[in-house]
C-alpha cells in the first residue's frame, strides 16, 4: 500500500472497530446473552484488529482461509474440550452446570471472533462485500428497533430506558439515533466505496467536473434533508403524541378540537404520567376504572365538537401543569367527596389532568427534574354515589340562562322541527344549515315512548353499545358536507372508535333534550395500581359523553361497544412504576403557595433546551448563519485580494481568487502539484489564458525578491482569468462556482 492507501485503510479500520463495538454491545444489551456486553464487544474488536494487521502484513489468501479454519475449529472443540478436563480432574463437581455455561460462553464469544474476523478479511478482499455487509446491518438495525413502530416508544424497552435516564423524550431519543447512525454509516459507506482491494491495482477513477461538484454537495444536501425530516418528524410526534392512541389529542385551543377521526394508531405504552392517591377513594362510581379529565368539548362549529370560549365548562381548570389554581368553592354535596392525589407528569402536557372537579392544584417539589416534567398536588370533589341512584333527577342546571342551555343543546340539524324521516337513509338528508337530519330521526327513534331524561340517556347510551364495533381502523371518510361521525352512525356496520362514539352520544343526546358534552382524558384500570400509585400511559387517552345532573354537575355516560376488533390488554410496566415510586418522596413535600398571576415554574435546563431545540425559528435562525457564513466566505475568496495594498499579498490573494474559481467547477491543484504548476498546467489545457499571474504567485510564495507587479496589475490579470476562462463563459458556470463548496473543503491547501 502507498501513503495514501495507508491512511485510508487505517481510518476505515477505526470507523470499522467503532461500528463493530457499538453493534455487538447492543446485541448483547438487548437479547441478554448472559454474557459481560463490553467483553463481547472486545472479542468483536480482536477480530476486525486480527483480520486488519493480516491484510496490512501481505498476508497470502491460503494463509488467510486456515486462520479462519482454525478459529472455526478452536471455537466448535475447545470449550467442550476443556469443560471435560475441569470434570476429570474434579475441579468441578460432575452435575455442575458450570463447565456447561464456560463453553456456551466460549462458543459465542468464538463466534463473534470469528464473524468479525471473516467479515473484515472480506471487506478488505471483495469490493462486493460491501453490498452485502451493508444489508446486513440495514436488517439488523430494522429489527433491534422494530418494536417501537406504531408509537410503542416503550420497545425495545432498553432503549426507552436510556432516553428516559437522560431525561430525553423517547420520540427525541429515536430520531436522533436514526440520524446518527444515518450519518455515520453514511460517511462510511462514501469512505468505503473507494477504498482499496487487497490484490487488486488501485483504481483511479476520472469523474467529471459536474460529478466531482455533485460527490460533495449531494451528502450535505442529503444531510440537510435529513435533519429537516427528522425535525419534522419530531415537531408533528410532539403535536400528535397523545392522538396515537383513541385519536385522542392534548386540550386544544378555543374554538379547535383536540380529536381526530382519521384513525387510533395504536395502544402505546410511553408513560404519560404518574398519579398517587393521598388517601382512599373507595366510592369510585366507576370502580375499577377512573376517569382523569384534561378537557371539555361542548361547542358545536357545524361540523364536530371544539373547545368552546371561557363562559362555559369553568369547572376545567384550563391550566399549564405547574400553575396553581383554586376553583370556586362548590358545595359538597352528599353526592360527591373531596380527593386528594398528587400527578407526576413523564411526558410533557399543555394542559393539567385532574380527576372530576379539581377544587384546587398547587405544584409540590419534582422529586426528579430529569424524568419528571412537572408535579403538583390536586384535591377534586369527586363523585360518590352510582349513577343509577340519580334516575329521578332534574338534568341540566335550573340556574343556567336560556344562552347557556342552548349552548348545551346545540346539535346537528337541531334548527328544523321533527321530520318524518327513516333514519335508516343512506345519502344525508340535510337542512338549510346543511346538517344532517337523520340525527334527529335517530334520536326521536330510540327515545321514542321513554320520558325521563335518565331513561332518555341511558337508552342512547345503550343502543350505541349494543351496535358499536370497536376498531381503530373505521376505514370511512368525512361525508361531502364535512361531517366525519355520520358514516359511523348511519353505517350498516357502526365501526369506529371513541372519538366517533362520543360524538354520537352527544349529538343524540342534545337532540333528546339532554345538556352533554365530550370529556377528554384519560381513562385508567385501578386494578393495575401499586400501594396507590397509578401509571398513566398515552395508550389510556379516551374521550367520552358527559351529561348534567342537577345536584352532581357533570357526570360520564360512557359508551362500551358490543364487539371489539384485535384489541389486547396491556398492564403497565410493573419495573417502572416500581421504579418512578422509589423516586418520590414519602411526603411529598408542598412547595410555597405561588400567587395566582405567576407564571409557570421554570423547567430544568435540559427541558429547556429540548423546548428550543424543538422551536422551528432556531433551524431557520441556524440555517441563515450558515448560508450568510458561506456567502461572505466565498466573497472573500474571490475578492480578497482587493483588501489589501502589499503586491506580495495581494498576489497570493490573486492566486486564491482564481484557483477557488477553478476548484470549484472540479479543477483543483493535484498532490504534489506547486501553485506555479497549477496555474501553467491550467494555461496550456486552454481554461487559463495568461501566465503572467503564475509569475508573480510563483515569487510571492518562494521568493524573498521585490514583486515589481503593481496591485493595480495583479487585479487585472485576475480578472482576465475569470473572464478568458473557458469555464467561465457561461453565467450557469459561474453561479454553480459560487454555490459549490469544494473551494471551502479544500481550504489552506491552495
């Protein structure tokens, strides 16, 4: 090998023990060989350092294959070889497991020698190996972190781990590891493609001009491309998190809905957050499950339901978590009782959760910054007293205004009398409003001859269940009108999720006479709770229909479909809850009652700079730096030369000026190559039509004589350059010259 074979070959073989390392250091992590993961990420370093000082020693291709047949055969015989010895000679007992589990452990440390081994004597003797070795990674990194698709950002759970311990969201985590790794195979692979083959005479490749511009800019694009996806990608995760599960988002801004009926992706396990009962709540209406309120939707735009303005639904907080809030004091009834529990948020919320009415939230010290985002105490007066009880209730509020009932009564097609229509149509049947009649055919249907409003909901309530299929996959569309919940209802087949139940049990019951609106949240199994503590995860985000009871306020009528389609219960990671628990303090201290006008309570540094690394204007801000960086940067190299007086320097900036020009369109100075060279060799292919500048470069770069070119000379003939050089005659030339990036790659070694 030559120097430069030689330092090729010797950064590849870096790039390859750092590749090598990592990989088997994760395999072992992850599949838990029962082996130390450092010691077989060693034994995988032997390898690639074995195989590499064979190649670079000359050693002959016989002598290469029975290195790899003795390892092969040292590895498949020693270890049971030796584990007989240890029992001959009764070092171990015979029964013992021991001599079993050394040679298991030598087989696989054998065969990591031996796979690394053989694979850098291929990659070094077989240009084609690279296809075939890259492939293999490109499998093995697919199916190591495959378990995390469809937002189950809890697999594989080793990594889920790391990011949680860094404080990191899992999203963030993923993403950024993608694009390292995209980044670093990438260099390899473009390192590798030219490297040389043992036995074969090195290639010298003449691509042309426009391939040598595209071979360096292509991968800054493509990096570009990549860190734009991978922001993206993070920036839509993050406003989409929670919509994974049950098309149920985080409150949304008024008059906006935080609920999609497209489709429920999947019921993820990431850790939303962690609730921890002060005391019992052993009067849970809904006992075993517990709803926890986020938000409320209860204005209907003519289309679905949205966050409705601040005149309605006071008893939701509508808070950052980590803001204090006290609501008006509500008398306690025998229908309700106080709670108090404390949250710890693990995944970041634009809006605080609470079970029922909160009556007050104050923060409390985070007992661990890093993996809690915010933590705060909360007292609500819940409900004590099963539904059923109520049945002779009045339903809505004596005291609200005919404003605010009709607010709560506001449906579609509420605006036309009672038709005489089958709600069995299958094409919408629309109002003036261009709302959907058959609503209120259904509603008339089902409530027909029923005459208390408890009967009147519980009949709509019943009837969704009985005829619902759950699924997360409807597979139907918005109708022409806009309206996305008429394909589930007036399907042949009502197939949907909660979202579209809910919005049906609202609309039906508006239309019934009955004030509703959707509850969003989330919806837990207190059968899975530990000494009081309860793991959220996003996989519990629900929404449901609430109805008003005079005397209860606010109460849920949930929906419980007949049939359900592949879904699966999944209890929550019992190791991590575990873990979380150990984390907070017995007590949980309060921290100082904060007045009602502060702002939020600063998060952590990292929180901090995971928030601005995730505002969009930063990437832009950076992206101007950097284009306005390359802009002058480029100016100075083609006409720095104007910025000094001194004719020694001015030449040597002339040299600059032009030879950038030249590198940048692919005819850069060659290893070895003076600059007098240079710019003779340029003249007599034609592309440099004056020799003169060489002349004076030549002697202001060697010679210690008095330059007699005058500045105002040396500019000239620059500029002559510029203008006589054949690349240079066409204006694409000279832009694709200024753009490329070749000159700044080559820089100081003009």
């Amino acid at each position: 090998m030559n120097t430069e074979e030689l330092k090729s070959f010797n950064r590849l073989q870096a790039l390859r023990c750092f590749a090598v390392f990592i990989i088997f250091y994760s395999v072992s992590q992850i599949f838990n060989l029962g082996i130390q993961s450092v010691l077989l990420g060693l034994f995988a370093l032997v390898g690639v350092v074995r195989a590499g000082n064979l190649i670079k020693s000359k050693t002959s291709l016989r002598q290469l294959v029975l290195n790899v047949l003795a390892l092969s055969a040292a590895t498949y015989f020693l270890p049971s070889i030796f584990s007989s010895l240890l029992k001959s000679l009764s070092l171990v007992p015979q029964e013992s497991l021991s001599g079993v589990v050394l040679a298991d452990t030598a087989l696989v440390l054998g065969i990591t020698l031996i796979s690394t081994f053989t694979s850098t004597l291929l990659f070094w003797r077989f240009r084609g190996h690279l296809t075939i070795e890259s492939m293999a990674l490109l499998v093995l990194a697919i199916s190591l972190v495959s378990g995390h698709r469809n937002y189950q950002l809890d697999a594989p759970k080793e990594l889920s781990q790391i990011a949680w311990r860094l404080g990191v969201e899992p999203h963030n985590f993923f993403i950024g590891l993608g694009v390292l790794l995209s980044v670093f195979f990438g260099v390899f692979l473009v390192q590798a493609s030219s490297r040389p083959i043992v036995g074969q005479p090195s290639r010298t490749t003449n691509i042309g001009k426009l391939a040598k511009w595209t071979r360096f800019v292509m991968p800054l694009l493509l990096f570009g491309l990549l860190v734009g996806y991978a922001s993206y990608v993070s920036s839509k995760y993050s406003d989409n998190l929670s919509r994974a599960s049950e098309g149920v988002g985080e409150g949304s801004d008024e008059g906006k809905s935080p609920l999609g009926f497209h489709s429920a992706v999947g019921k993820t396990k990431q850790p939303a957050a962690l609730l921890r009962f002060d005391g019992d709540y052993k009067s849970n209406p809904w006992s075993p499950m517990l709803y926890i309120r986020e938000g409320a939707l209860s204005e209907f735009n003519g289309k679905e339901m949205v966050v409705a303005s601040r005149d309605y639904d006071s008893d939701v907080p509508r808070i950052s978590p980590g803001m204090p809030f006290l609501a008006i004091e509500k008398e306690i009834t025998p229908t309700r009782e106080e709670v108090s529990y404390s949250i710890f948020m693990l995944a970041k919320h634009r809006a605080a959760i609470a079970i029922d009415y909160p009556k007050s939230i104050r923060p409390i010290r985070n007992p661990d910054p890093n993996r809690f985002s915010a933590s705060y105490q909360a007292v609500s007066i819940a409900p004590s007293i099963k539904l059923e009880s109520l049945s002779g209730e009045e339903f809505g509020d004596p005291a609200w205004g005919s404003e605010v009932r009709s607010h709560y009564l506001h449906a579609p097609g509420d605006s036309e009398s009672a038709p005489a229509l089958p709600s069995s149509l299958a094409a919408p049947a629309l109002d003036l409003n261009r709302e959907d009649l058959r609503y209120r055919a259904l509603s008339n249907e089902i409530t027909q001859g029923v005459l208390s409003p408890f009967e009147k909901t519980s009949a709509i309530i019943n009837y969704l269940s009985k005829n619902s299929i759950y699924t997360r996959s409807p597979g139907h569309q918005a109708t022409d009108g806009g309206d996305p919940v008429a394909p589930y209802l007036f399907a042949e087949e009502k197939r949907g999720y909660c979202v579209h139940f809910a919005h049906a049990a609202v609309y039906l019951l508006r239309l019934a006479g009955i004030p509703a609106r959707i509850g969003t949240g989330y919806l837990t199994d207190l059968s899975f709770a530990k000494d009081g503590h309860v793991l959220l995860s996003m996989g519990d985000r629900h929404a449901w229909p609430e109805v008003y009871i005079n005397g209860l306020g606010w109460s849920v009528f949930d929906i419980q479909p007949a049939k359900a389609e592949n879904e699966i219960v999944h209890p929550p990671d019992e190791k991590l809850l575990e873990e979380l628990m150990s984390k907070l303090d017995e007590l949980g201290e309060l921290t100082p009652p904060l007045p009602f006008d502060a702002t939020p309570s600063m998060s952590s540094f990292g929180d901090q700079i995971i928030d601005r690394l995730s505002d969009k204007r930063i990437y832009l801000r950076l992206l101007i730096i950097l284009v306005a960086f390359f802009f002058f940067t480029k100016l100075y190299l083609r006409a720095g030369y104007l910025l000094t007086n001194d004719p020694r320097k001015r030449a040597i900036r002339g040299y600059v000026s032009v030879a950038s020009k030249f590198t940048d369109l692919g005819e850069a100075r060659q290893f070895g190559e003076t600059k007098k060279e240079y710019l003779e060799r340029l003249k007599n292919s034609g592309q440099l039509q004056t020799s003169a500048l060489s002349v004076a470069c030549d002697l202001a770069c060697y010679s210690s004589q008095q330059i007699l070119v005058s500045c105002k000379t040396i500019s000239t003939l620059v500029n002559e350059s510029a203008l006589k050089g054949n690349l240079f005659k066409r204006l694409t030339s000279r832009l694709l010259s200024f753009l490329s990036p070749l000159s700044l790659l080559r820089w100081g070694r003009w």
